[in-house]
C-alpha cells in the first residue's frame, strides 16, 4: 500500500480539485453576470492541477513516514495530517487573501473588507481536523486509506469556508437572494450560527454514516472508476449551470418608448449609427501614443473620420457624462451629479429614444454596469440592452476562488480579476447585437471600460510601455513599494501611466477587430460611427489621481472621432465642441430634427461649448484662457493661460484681476440660465445597485 501512496495522493488531489470546482461554480449563478465562454473549461482546469499537485506531494510525504517501522497502522492520521491540513491552509489562505490592484494604494487599504466571522473558519476547519487526527490515532482499525475517504471531510471544509467568511455569501445563491440582513449585525450572527452548526451536523449526521461505504476495498486500490464517475458529474454540472446562466437574456428587451411628439419621416432613412465611448480615455493618452505603432486602427480611423481637436467632457465622472450625451443638456440641468443618489428623469428625450421614434432599432453593450443601468433610468429608449457585470465581480468578495489569485500573481487569464467585461468580451455582445439588428437601420451604443481602473491589460500590453524583463514582479513590486509608504511619486505616476497606456493599446486592438466585422458585413462604409470618451484622468498631476477631482485638462479633454457614411467628411476641427454637443450633431448629420430644447448645439459653439463640470466643480473657456471654480472651500478660484502654460500650472488670478472677474460673471450667468430642468428625484438605490457601484470602487 505504501507504494501506492503517491498516485493515491494524485487521485485524492484530482477529486478535491473536482470538489472545489463544484463550490466555486456556485458564483456563476450570481445574478447579472456574464460568465466569459473559457471560464468553466479553466476554472475546472485550474483547480484539478492545482489540487493534484497538492495531492502529489502529500502522497510523497505520507510514503516517507510510513516506510518507518511501525508506521503502518496510522496511515490516515498521516493523510488528515499532510494533505488536509495542507489544503485548509492553502485553500483558506488563497481565497481570503487580498490582493489590491487599483490606482490609489491607501484607498484600497482603507476599503479592504474584512470578513464577518474575523476568519474564523480557519478555526472551526481547523478543529474537524484534530478531532479526526485524534479519532485516526485512537482506531486503528480504520487505517486503511481509500481515496474518496475524506469526500466528507473535504465538502464540510470547503462549505465552513464558502459561508462562515461572510454569511451573507448565501445572496451568492439564487435561491435565496430574496434574503435580508438589513445590516443587523444580529441577524447576521443568528445566520452564521445558525450555518455553521447545519454543516457540522450534516457532517456528524450523515458523512459519517457514509464512511463506511466509502471505504470498502474495491476503492483502496482502484479510484479511477469512481473519480472518472465523479469527473463526468462535475463535467455536466458545470456544463448545465454554463447553459442555464447563458441562457439568460444577455440582451435584454425593454418596452417601447413615450412618443416623443415627432413623427417619423417617409423618405428614405440614413444609414446606421455606432456611438462608441471608450469609458476614462483622456485626449492626451491618444496624443501620446501617436505614431509608436500601437494605436493603428484608431489612426487608420481617424484618417476616414473628423477629428475635433478640443473636444470638453461635461462633467469628472460617468453617470453625468453620459446623460449629457444622452440629453443634449449639461449636468446642472439633468440632475445627474451626485453619488447620493439621483437618476435620470423620464421627462428627458434620450438619443436613443429619438432614433427609436424614427424607426431605428436601438441596441446598448456597456462595460460600466455600476452607473449605465436601469436603476439611473440610462438605458430608457434602447430596445435591447447588455449591462452585466464579469465573473470577476468575485475578486472583490471576502471568500474567491483560488484561480483569481493565480491570474492576479500572473496576469494569465485577468478578466476573472476585472469586474467590468474588459474589450473582447463587449465586442463579442456587440456581435450578437449587430446580429439581431441587421436587416434595417439601427443605432447602437457601445461603452467599453478597459482605460479605467484597475489598469489590468493583458499581456503582453502591460509590458509594451515598461522597460523591464518581467512586468508581474515590477507591478508586485510597486504594489508594494506603494503600500508600504516606500515608493517615489515619479516612480509611481510613470508606472500607472504605462498600464494605462498599455489599456489603450489593447483597446485599439479590439476595436480593429470590431471595425474588421463591421467591414465583413458590409455595415463600415455606410454607418455614421463615433468614437469618443466620457472624461479623462489623472496620474499625479496636481496631486491628484483617478478622475473623481478638478477638472484639470487630464480630466476635460477627451477624443472625439466622427466617421461619415462614406468617410464625405474629414480633416481636423480646431474649434471647441463638448460631449453635450454630440447629441444634436448626429441626429443632424442623419438628417433627423433636432429639439429645440436642448443645449447641445450641432458642431458645437465657442458661446456655450466651453462650459463643463457639476454645480461645485465647474470650469469656463473664453479664448485661450479656462476660469476654474475654487477646488477647497475658500480658496482662491483658478486661471490659466493655455496657450502659454498648457500643463496648467500657474494661476493667474490675481496678476490678471479683470479677466478673471470677467470669466466669474459668465459662469454665474450660464449657471443662471442652466438650472434643473425638471424636479430632482432622489432614487433610494437598490442593494444590487449599490454593490456594482462598490465593485467598481465608486462608493465605500
């Protein structure tokens, strides 16, 4: 037996890897997730090596104690010694562990969400293990080892995990999401108490009677029937629960929009329309890759386009960005500025809603769940609708599968670390959307999210902009360097710049491959694209990082691309033009009447496209100067020369009195004449709704 103590090791490693398979598939059933295609094939992959590595080498160490004499009565308390203390360890350790990977260090260390129970599952796996230590070193009569054995033991160690690090980890399940804690630390505890006493007495209860069977001699010597038995259900139960989660809507219908007063035209109608907004891209981060060969297909598209020079987001962050693009108004005058809560309101004529009224099919694929959703009303209008968070989204939980701290350490496989679908994956959805609008016009929105947070490309994008030999252990290093306190601010900004950087790089890569498809189904030449951002970010510039802060020039400026049916337009636009702007512009360029009011004017207006920013954050261009609102309160308002200081690093106010008084009294006036269009309606967000939010690291 002693022998055969390594390949039973390989054999008991196989099934737990099968049986920590079947715990982890549990996530894909989370509800408005999209499970990538590969995601079952690897995970299942991952776990059966990792474990029957595991199994290996407990298998060697459990030879090398039984060859001394007297050994052989205590085979199992070796194997409960060896292999499953190992795997509490190891299994425990590699789904509690942390691993921060977004701009800010500090803020990470800061949310870094402990589990409910203070890791108290490592204490009670810990103690099923000494009472069958001490049960094998009393009994000798149970010292012959069978591989399926320790299946009871295995599945009360996995589920202690699973539950006990957050009880609330039961939402996971959808059959009883329907449950709240209310945040009563008292529920919680009753319905961790209440957990972990059921699995200990199914464990007494029933595994225990079932050991007897799972020791019987057939078993001893020959596992493989059994595992290949076990292999083949796992093999359909994940198999079913891929099906049955890719058979949930992934472009989902929604009712057909309020009339909107206009009737649709009888003559021919223009071709279709692709909104494409690359979610964080700031102008300068095109401007910096210009001509190194990594951004190809953008320039090859910027050739066939009209290009705007000084293009100004509406506001710092998404959720107003976008209802500006969607409304044609500035965010003073939809409501959509502040986290706390307001949503878009139903009185408000989106772009979608006006291609819908037309006779256009409308379709949507984001990337950024946490604010493009119905519970912010910001897909009214669109006909079919994809808004779903990744697999990834478990990154972010007490308790993940060990394959999310293998991608992290590699950067192998990173989506299953990434809460938003990073670019392939929207472009796949996109496919389906094209697919099931083609045949008529549509009008299209696509948002991908791949230059945000958390600066992840794959490989090997994440080496292109760093000049080093192996970019996993810079990263590791800087991660580091930086929580620690330890790390120089040029080290750091040049090193998320090259992350960013290389985001970008991939996003051009993928948007080749969309246009690629677009040209294989004859819809390139005749459709009006736009490629074009929601706000920028910064990377140390004034102290600042990320996006949520002044609306310096990293913030403001953003790409705008316009490809005319035809490419019957294009050059350069110096002129000013903001986000807002863009609503009118196409439904001009389609030949489509654009409302009278909005203030979003076609091409934009150098009176009114200046203007950006929320109510406490607001900025105004008038030639080459920009007036900034005071970034702390009682401070000194700012003022900058662009032309003669770009970087913006010297504030004029006081050197230049009558021009900053001048600019002051032309944002009151515009403040004035850009009030709330409609009552604010404050929206108590859903918990669903907050947790994307919080996935996102939008909100605490």
């Amino acid at each position: 037996m002693n022998r055969n103590a390594v390949i039973q090791g390989f054999a008991l490693g196989f099934m737990t890897g099968l049986m920590v398979t079947v715990f982890d598939g549990f996530y894909m059933a989370m509800p408005d997730l999209y499970i990538p295609p590969g995601y079952p094939v690897v995970l299942t992959c991952f776990n059966v090596v990792l474990w029957t590595a595991l199994g290996g080498l407990s298998g060697v160490m459990v030879w090398l104690f039984m060859r001394r004499p007297g050994s052989s009565k205590n085979e199992l308390f070796y194997w409960a010694l060896f292999f499953l203390t190992s795997f509490i360890c190891i299994y425990g350790l590699l789904g509690k562990l942390y691993l921060p990977h977004m701009e800010n260090m500090d803020f990470i260390l800061k949310v870094h969400k402990k589990t409910f129970d203070y890791h108290l599952s490592f204490v009670w796996a810990g103690l099923l293990v000494l009472f069958l230590l001490f049960r094998f070193r009393k009994v000798s009569q149970e010292s012959r080892f069978s591989v399926l054995m320790f299946l009871p033991e295995l599945i009360a160690i996995i589920a202690l995990f699973q539950f006990c690090s957050n009880p609330e980890c039961l939402k996971v399940i959808t059959l009883v999401k329907k449950f709240k804690t209310g945040g009563s630390i008292i529920l919680e505890s009753i319905l961790y108490i209440l957990g972990t006493a059921t699995i200990f007495i199914l464990y007494a209860l029933f595994f225990l009677k079932a050991r007897p069977i799972l020791k019987k001699q057939p078993l001893v010597y020959k596992p493989l029937i059994p595992l290949i038995a076990l292999l083949i259900l796992v093999i359909f139960y994940m198999g079913g629960l891929y099906a049955a989660v890719s058979k949930r809507p992934q472009l989902s219908p929604h009712p057909a929009p309020a009339s909107t007063g206009v009737e649709t035209p009888s003559e021919q109608k223009p071709g279709s329309v692709i909104l494409i907004v690359l979610d964080t891209l700031r102008a300068s981060g095109l401007n910096a890759l210009k001509n190194t060969g990594f951004l190809n297909n953008l320039e090859s598209f910027a050739r066939a386009s009209l290009s705007f020079e000084t293009c100004v987001a509406p506001a710092y962050f998404t959720f107003p960005s976008h209802a500006s693009l969607f409304t044609g108004v500035y965010p003073p005058e939809h409501g959509c500025e502040l986290i706390s809560g307001y949503y878009l309101a139903d009185g408000f004529v989106t772009l979608a809603e006006q291609f819908r009224a037309h006779g256009y099919r409308t379709a949507a694929v984001v990337s950024n769940y946490g604010w493009l959703n119905n519970s912010f009303n910001m897909l009214q209008g669109f006909e079919l609708t994809s808004s779903l968070r990744n697999i990834g989204v478990n990154h972010t939980l007490p308790f993940h599968p060990a394959l999310n701290v293998f991608s992290y350490l590699t950067n192998i496989y990173n989506k299953v670390t990434i809460a938003y679908r990073i670019a392939e994956d929207i472009n796949a959805q996109a496919r389906v959307a094209i697919d099931q609008l083609a045949g008529q016009p549509f009008f299209l929105f696509l948002n991908y999210m791949d230059a945000h947070t958390p600066y992840r490309a794959p490989s090997p994008y994440d080496g292109y902009f760093l000049q080093q030999q192996n970019p996993q252990l810079y990263r590791l290093n800087q991660y580091y360097l930086q929580s620690r306190g330890k790390n120089s601010k040029d080290s750091w900004d040049k090193y998320l710049l090259s992350q960013y950087y290389g985001e970008i790089a991939y996003l051009d890569m993928e948007l080749g491959n969309l246009m690629q498809r677009l040209k294989e189904m004859n819809l390139y030449d005749s459709s009006l694209i736009v490629i074009t951002a929601d706000h920028g970010e910064l990377f140390g510039e004034h102290g600042y990082y990320s996006h949520y802060c002044p609306m310096f020039d990293g913030i403001e400026k953003i790409p705008l691309l316009i490809k005319f049916p035809k490419s019957v337009k294009t050059g350069s636009v110096k002129e000013i033009i903001n986000l807002t702007d863009v609503y009118p512009t196409i439904l001009s360029i389609c030949g489509l009447p654009v409302p009278k009011n909005i203030s979003g004017i076609a091409f934009g207006d150098e009176k009114t496209s200046g203007f950006a920013g929320v109510t406490d954050n607001m900025i105004v261009h008038e030639g080459t100067y920009k007036y900034m609102d005071p970034i702390i309160d009682d401070g000194p308002p700012l003022l900058f020369d662009l032309k003669n200081d770009p970087e913006e690093m010297n504030n004029l106010y006081k050197q230049l009195p009558e021009i900053n008084v001048k600019m002051k009294k032309a944002l009151d006036k515009w403040r004035e004449n850009h009030k709330l269009r409609y009552p604010a309606k404050q929206l108590l967000i859903p918990d669903d709704a907050k947790e994307k939010l919080k996935s996102l690291g939008y909100v605490k």
